[in-house]
C-alpha cells in the first residue's frame, strides 16, 4: 500500500450559492481519531443536503468536515485507536457526516459496511445516505410491515428508488409520484405503481387505486406544500414519515383528519443523529439488508459517475431534475 500524501485534491464550497461556488482546493489529508479509519476515496455519492449545504441552509454539524459529501466507498489505509473493524487495506462503503467531496475522508468505524461482491465502486457509493435514510424512516420510525400500502413521493431518485425496493422486498405495496412519463415508467419496473403528478392528483388517484381506503404510511421530502393532501391519502391509523422540506417547511393545514383518522406525524434529518442511533442503524442494516444486497434482490440505480473535479456540473444536473437514481462522483 502506496503512503499516505500530507495534501489531498477536494472540492470546497467557497461561499454560500449556486453549484459555481463549488471549486478545488487542496487541504491536509484528515488523521482517523480514536473510533475513526482513513478511507482513501474511490467514489462519494450526491445528495441534496449537500446542495443544500451548498447553499448555507445546511452547516455540517460541530466537529464535522466543512467539505461536502455524506457518503463514500474505498479502501480503509489507516486506523484510529480501538478500532478492530475495519482493517487496514478493507474495501468499505461509509456514512459520514461531511467531507466525501475528496481524495481521503475519515468515517466512523461503526458506520463502515463491507461492499457486496461485484458491486462496483459507485455502487457501493450511492448505497449508505439512502439505505440509512430508508430504514430509519420507513422501517423503525414507520413501521412499515408487510401486506401495508406506502407512497413515496419522488420514487425516481436515490432515496425513491431505494425506498420502492426495500419496501417490495419486506412485503409492501408501493406507490409513488414521479414527474414525468419516463420516470413513472422507471419507477414500476422497480415494482411500484406510479403516480405522474404532473397530470393527476395524487390524492385523487391513490383513493381510485386503494378503492377509497388510503396509504398505512407516506415517505415525503416535499414538506409544506404536500402536508394537507397527505393526510388525505393516509388511512386510519396512518403514518407520515418526513424527510425533507424541498417544497418549503411552512403550510397552513386542517387539523381535524388527524383526530379523526388517529394519524401520526413524524420527521427526522439524518446527519445530526448521534453516533450510536446510527451505529445500530447501521447493524441492522447489515444483518436485515446486507443479505438482499448480496443476494441481488436491491441495488442502488445509478444515473452517471462523474469525475470529482466536475462537481460543480454535477450539482447543475441535481438541481435540473432530469437525472433518474444517484448521481456520483469518483476520484481517477
């Protein structure tokens, strides 16, 4: 194994704005802390808090990287003390709370996962954000079980696309809103039935598909502007699991469906979570995850792997809306 450099090629945010305030610098190659491993960077999955982050709505939380980019895979070519796992020359994917956008990134020994076999280096990238999101919002904090309807609302994206799988796999059945014909199309050969919500309703067409009943629960990133007409969707009993606010976080709403249908309403961010919530993500995970991973029943879709350097473009391409799955960047 090659020596560690004393400087790296990263991408920095240089000031609050539009995807041009993304430029390459050089920083100090970060040291593994104790519970920490160096992971020499061969792909960072895009995500929209780091446009958010990008734009100053999203500060990395204290002690964090200022670098953008929650998550990484590589090889682990350095280890902090205590840590037994993983080793020095392990090929890991990991979520972290900053600092991806770069040639060598420190994660977390509990928040490294092993890589599927003949899963490629962007693959294994675009898993950690999406599957750590996913869970924690549709299976622990929701509830989700089998033989339950769910709608997830943009089902072509990362966090969609991902949420469509895991949900079919455990027994759901899935519905969700995408904005286009082709993406609705994506979205059931995942095995969802698609809502396009630029031509229908979705309220109107999750009451015509359930026969009137509604959704057991309703993965949303919209936030303010979906707030009353997901409560009209959801059944008695239902649960809305939030995940995002890309609509706006303010709305004004009817109170009374939620007394009337016993509904629950629940939001969570990922990033601020503390290190243990996500290391027992993490384990379950791997132990209720990992295997379907391994067994190719889910794997992430991925729209295009770009160069590090062109993160800037790339973020253009996020914020455009065209792209279906993640959008990742690797390192030559």
């Amino acid at each position: 194994m090659s020596a560690i450099p004393s400087t790296m090629f990263a991408i920095e945010i240089t000031q609050p704005g539009g995807p041009e305030v993304l430029q390459p610098c050089r920083r100090a190659v970060p040291e593994p802390g104790p519970g920490e491993v160096l992971i020499k960077v061969a792909a960072a999955g895009i995500n929209r808090p780091d446009a958010m982050q990008r734009r100053g709505l999203y500060p990395p939380p204290p002690g964090a990287s200022d670098i953008p980019g929650l998550e990484v895979a590589g090889q682990v070519v350095a280890v902090g003390g205590g840590v037994k796992h993983p080793t020095v020359g392990e090929n890991v994917c990991a979520l972290v709370t900053g600092g991806g956008y770069a040639e060598y990134c420190v994660a977390a020994a509990p928040l490294c996962l092993p890589i599927p076999k003949g899963f490629s280096w962007a693959e294994a990238a675009a898993l950690p954000e999406a599957l750590f999101t996913v869970w924690a919002n549709l299976f622990e904090q929701g509830g989700l079980k089998a033989g339950e309807r769910v709608l997830i609302h943009g089902g072509s994206g990362g966090i969609g696309s991902t949420a469509i799988q895991l949900a079919r796999e455990f027994g759901a059945e899935v519905f969700v809103t995408a904005g286009s014909v082709q993406k609705c199309i994506f979205c059931e050969q995942l095995g969802a039935r698609a809502i396009d919500y630029g031509q229908q309703d979705f309220v109107e067409a999750i009451r015509e598909y359930t026969g009137g009943q509604g959704v057991d629960l309703i993965l949303d990133m919209v936030g303010g502007p979906y707030l009353q007409r997901n409560l009209e969707c959801l059944a008695p009993g239902g649960r809305l699991a939030l995940i995002a606010v890309q609509g706006g976080p303010k709305t004004e709403i009817n109170l009374l469906p939620i007394l009337l249908k016993r509904l629950t309403l629940a939001g969570s961010t990922l990033r601020p979570r503390s290190l243990a919530e996500k290391a027992a993500l993490a384990s379950a995970l791997k132990s209720q995850v990992w295997p379907l991973l391994k067994a190719g029943k889910i794997k992430p879709v991925i729209h295009g792997a770009f160069p590090l350097a062109d993160a800037s473009e790339t973020h253009h391409l996020l914020e455009s809306g065209r792209h279906i799955g993640k959008l990742v960047l690797e390192n030559s």
